[in-house]
C-alpha cells in the first residue's frame, strides 16, 4: 500500500462521484423493483447488459450516436422488463424469498449465457471519437462521457421522481409499495403495478446500460460487476428507499474509486464485497432507517 | 405398510443398487465412467448443499467458498509443502469447517435471513475469488498444477478414472448415510423446525443459532473435501473452477431440482442436470456458457412449476392421493 498524492486523491473523488451517479441510477431501478414487490432481483445486472449491447449494435451497424440510443434501450428494456414479470415473476410472488431470487437468478443465467452464445464472450469497446476529450480544471481530468452520464442519471432520476409524485399510477405504485394491504383496499390493480414497478426498474439500468457503454467495455459477463455493486448501494441505501439509492450510488463510487487510489488491482471490487457483507451485518436497514420489513 | 416389510425392502433396494453401481464401471468405456463419476460428484455437492439449505434452509449462494478453500488447501499444502493429500483432504475440510464456522457465526449471529443469507455468501464466495485473482496472477497464471506421481492410491492419483469413480462413490454413500441419519434423529427436525419458522422453533426452546451453525459445520465441512477431490481428480485447479459462480450455482441446482430437504433429491437432481447439459453439449458444440444456459432454464422451470422439486412434488402428490382414497 502506498499513500496517493494529493492530486490523484481529487481525480479518485471526482471518478467516484461521476461513477455514483450511475451506480444510483442501477440502483434506483433495483430499489424500486425491491419496494413495490419485495423481490431481490438478481437478474438487473444481465439487463443492464442488455442495454449497453442495444448501445453498442445501434452504434456498430446504424452508426447511432450513444445517447441518442437512450430512446430506443429506454422502451426496450421497459417492455422486456414488463414481459419478465409477466410471464415469470408474476407465478412466485407468493413464493418464499429464496425461491423468488433463485428464480431471478435463473432468468439471469439464461439471459447471459444466451448473449454469450449470440455475442461471444469478446470484450468490446465502443470507439466514439468525441467522446474521448476529457475536461481539465486544475489538475483534474473530468471524462466526457462520464460527466454526460452522471448529468443523465441525475436527470432521469429527477423525471421518475416527478413521475412517482406527480402522475396517478406514480402515486398507485408508492402506495403499493407502503401500503400493500391499503392500495387493494382502495381499488389499485397490484398486478399491473408490479409489471409496470418491473419494466420502470427494467428501464432505468438499461438506461444505466447505454450510458455506461461509453466508456466502460461490453460484453455478456459486464452486468455481474454491476449488479453486486447495486446490491451494496440498494441495502446501504435502505431496501426500497430512493433517494437513498442515489446517495448510497455515490459513497460507494467514491468508497471504490478512492479505494482504488489506495490499493491494486481487482482488490477494488474486493472491497465493495467487503462493504456489502458489513453493511448486511451490521446496518442491515441501511444508513437512512426506514425499516419496513 | 408395514415397517419390518418396509425396512426389509428398503435394505434390500440399497444392496442392489449398491452392488450395481459397484459393478458397473467393468461394463462402461472411460467417457461413462466420467460421466457418472461427475454425477456422483455434483449429486455429493448437492448433498452437502443440502444439510445446510435444503433441511436447515439456510439458502447459500456462495458454497464455492468452501469448495475452493478445500481446493486450494490440500493442493498448496501438496505442492510446497508435500503434504500427503489424503492427510490434505481432511485438513481441507477442517479449513472448510472454520471459514463455515466464521461466516456462519457471524451471519447468524446477526440474524441473517433468506436471501440476504444467500448474497452474504454470495460476496464471500466472490471475495476469495477475487482473492484468488490477484494472488495467483503473479505466481500462478496458468493456475496450479499438481505433480505427477504415478499410478498410487497413496498420491491418490490414478491414471484411469475408474478408481476415482469408487472413491466419489464411497463419498457419496457416506454423505447420504450422514443425510439420512440426520433425518431420523431429532437434529433433522430441529434443521425443519427452524427451515419452517425459526421464531417458532426458538420459542419450543430449540437453539436456532447453535443448529443452524452445526448444520453449516457439516455442509461446509463435506463441500471443502469435495474441493479436494476435484483437484485430485484433474490435477489442476485456478481460481475460476474452485472459487466461481457455477460452483455455488451447481451445488445448490441438484437439491432445488431433486427436491431439497430430501435425503436423496440432490443425487436425482445431480443426475438429471448432468445428463441434460451433457447433451446440450454435445448438441451445441464448443461454446461454453452452454451449461450455465441449462442451468438458468432448469431453475427458471423448477421454480414456477415444481417449487418443491421432483421428491417434494412426488411426496405432496402421495400425500394428495392418500388422503383422498
């Protein structure tokens, strides 16, 4: 272990910030799907592959710009994400816990290894000519893509936000998600909460996709170094609670980014797991309370 | 029925079987023998797996933890220090047995539950695979090899693979006798009781963290020798086959499929699993996530439509039909 310089340190804090902001937006979907159903669900990682392949066909063959390719990862993996539940999701949930998360695990299986079969297992990187400028301000280097994608995770957070707040079904999903017992009471149709809950939660990490393919490579296996990650930022943020999703996204940005400065290697996703477990053990409510369950 | 018949019959059905599966290596070529050698290694994985997920009910997604620390004990200890691996594979299970007693102490301790178990785990496993990574790529890349001794039950190394076919099959038998032990006497219903409400079970005064935590010492104790045989078995081990994903997911497949909590349901699984992906396999050729797809459809289908497994649908049927005639 060596001591980082004063400049290195700065450049680890901002690359962990910009980072958080799309481990948030991971999270968020994640968080969401947890609070309105009560399901881990393990196969987020294997969307946000998903998502970051759509970016990266779209660029190859139609010469799409990254961020215009938003509009059409958004609606696919909305729609995906609605079938998932619908067809599969939707026969457990009254399942035990271990057997709703085997279930998701197998559907992330089946959704890697089929890429894998389809894609090979080939890293691949997306080679965007104007995305490779980098910002200096003083001695920091601010990544193009990086501040583009923190800038469109915070907005796209903010929209489901108002969208959660403002809009009726927002409202009928925050209610099933507090209140299961009440929102039937009032006549809110669960099922297709829990679809729409899943294909917004789907949404929001192939949005992570794409703007995580930039800068970052493609292939089958990505989404399993961002799903643990997600993991960590969803419990320590508190299990369905959202803007400590996005809070939790940038601690552990930074927590692995200045983690990194300190120590080699693959040691930094080591940390992370090290973090989880703690966070598990000891806080399992996660730093901002709200204990539901 | 009557149980003198029964026990009679049972015992009966044991002693043929055993003394097929002890014949048949004479009337099969090497790839079978491989084939069914890996059967009984999955379905023992399974039953170690089982002790702790199927009858404790402690889901563990990370039972590669144990298996590769098993792996990587006996080996090193074989390599640098020449350890015998006989002497290996206990000292890999007792190495198995504390890193079980540690996670478990801790994650019990502090009430872990459900699927929060089963990602603690999850991250451990990773943990030391990750470990593994950064410590076997300066002095290991290739991985371990372990050095050839000869044809020597001593090495516990064979140039057929028939041997190691009887050596995982006594692993296995004492693993299920050990299961359907445990079943008969009262720590079997102690593991139910806590699988099926653990507040329950510790207002009946059943010590919950001490069960639990003897159920984990038995699992991880029985995965980490499982470790061992693997690298006797291919003299060679990395950190990808002792500490990866498909270890955990194969360990825990065959109890969800044959029924966990059944003394035999993890050998039925283990057995389906290996014939379906062996054919896919073949069918598909070279590409290698071909398994880890089958996998992820077994589990997709078993979940939705036989959540018990095939042993727990057939019981529940039994007990349908039994009560309705």
């Amino acid at each position: 272990m060596s001591l980082p310089g004063l400049p290195l340190l700065l450049q680890s804090i901002v690359n962990g910030i910009l980072m958080g902001g799309v481990y948030g937006l991971v999270a968020i979907g994640l968080t969401l799907i947890f609070g309105v159903m009560k399901i881990i669900n393990f196969a987020h990682g294997s969307l946000m592959m998903l998502g970051m392949f759509t970016t990266y066909w779209l660029y190859v063959f139609l010469g799409l710009d990254p961020y215009l390719s938003l509009l059409f990862s958004i609606p696919c993996l909305f729609v995906l994400g609605l079938l998932i539940e619908r067809f599969l999701i939707a026969q457990v949930l009254d399942a035990p816990a271990h057997n709703q998360l085997l279930l998701t695990l197998g559907i992330s299986l089946f959704i890697e290894n089929f890429a894998l079969f389809l894609w090979t297992p080939n890293f691949r990187t997306l080679e965007v000519t104007y995305l490779r400028k980098a910002a200096m301000v003083g001695t920091v280097m601010i990544s193009l893509p990086k501040l583009v994608a923190f800038i469109f995770a915070i907005i796209l957070t903010i929209l489901l936000y108002c969208f959660l707040k403002r809009t009726d079904m927002g409202k009928a999903i925050r209610a099933a998600s507090e209140e299961r017992e009440g929102a039937l009471t009032v006549g809110i149709n669960l099922r297709r909460i829990y679809y729409v809950a899943f294909g917004i939660g789907a949404a929001c990490v192939g949005a992570a996709g794409t703007l995580t393919a930039p800068f970052f490579y493609v292939n089958p296996n990505v989404g399993g170094i961002f799903v643990i990650t997600a993991f960590v930022v969803v419990v320590l943020g508190g299990m369905g609670n959202f803007i400590g999703a996005l809070v939790g996204g940038i601690i552990i940005g930074l927590a692995e980014s200045v983690g990194a400065a300190f120590v080699p290697g693959q040691l930094k996703q080591f940390i992370i797991y090290f973090i989880f477990i703690l966070v598990l053990l000891f806080k399992p409510e996660g730093l901002f309370g709200r204990t539901s369950e | 029925m009557n149980s003198t018949a029964g026990r009679t019959r049972n015992i009966l059905v044991i002693i043929i079987t055993g003394v097929i599966l002890l014949i048949l290596p004479f009337f099969m070529g090497g790839y079978y023998v491989h084939l069914v050698t890996m059967i009984f290694f999955f379905g023992y994985l399974g039953v170690a797996w089982n002790i702790l997920g199927g009858y404790a009910g402690q889901f563990s997604f990370g039972h590669a933890a144990f298996f590769g620390v098993g792996a990587f004990t006996s080996t090193l200890l074989q390599v640098h220090l020449g350890v015998n691996p006989w002497i290996g594979l206990f000292l890999a299970g007792i190495a198995g047995l504390i890193l079980g007693l540690c996670i478990g102490s801790l994650s019990f301790r502090y009430g872990l539950r459900g699927p929060y178990f089963a990602l603690a785990m999850l991250a451990l496993a990773e943990m030391f695979r990750l470990m593994a990574v950064e410590w076997m790529t300066v002095r290991y890349p290739l991985g371990i090899t372990i050095p050839l001794k000869g044809d020597s039950l001593w090495y516990f190394q064979f140039r057929s693979k028939v041997p190691y076919y009887y050596i995982m099959l006594f692993m296995m038998a004492a693993a299920l006798y050990l299961t359907h032990v445990i079943e008969g006497k009262k720590i079997g219903s102690y593991f139910k009781a806590i699988r099926e409400n653990e507040s329950a079970a510790e207002a009946l005064g059943i010590n919950a963290f001490k069960y639990k935590l003897l159920a984990m010492a038995m699992s991880s104790f029985l995965t980490a020798v499982g470790g061992t045989f693997y690298a006797q078995y291919y003299l060679h081990i990395d950190e990808e086959s002792a500490f990866g994903v498909a270890i955990s997911i194969e360990a825990l497949l065959g109890p969800i499929l044959g029924g966990a909590g059944t003394v035999l349901g993890p050998v039925l699984g283990a057995g389906i699993i290996e014939g379906l992906s062996e054919t896919t396999r073949n069918l598909l050729g070279g590409y290698s996530g071909v398994h880890l797809m089958v996998y992820g459809t077994i589990l997709i289908f078993v979940i939705i439509f036989l959540p018990g497994g095939i042993l727990g649908g057939l019981q529940t049927a039994f007990r349908k039909l039994s009560r309705g005639g």
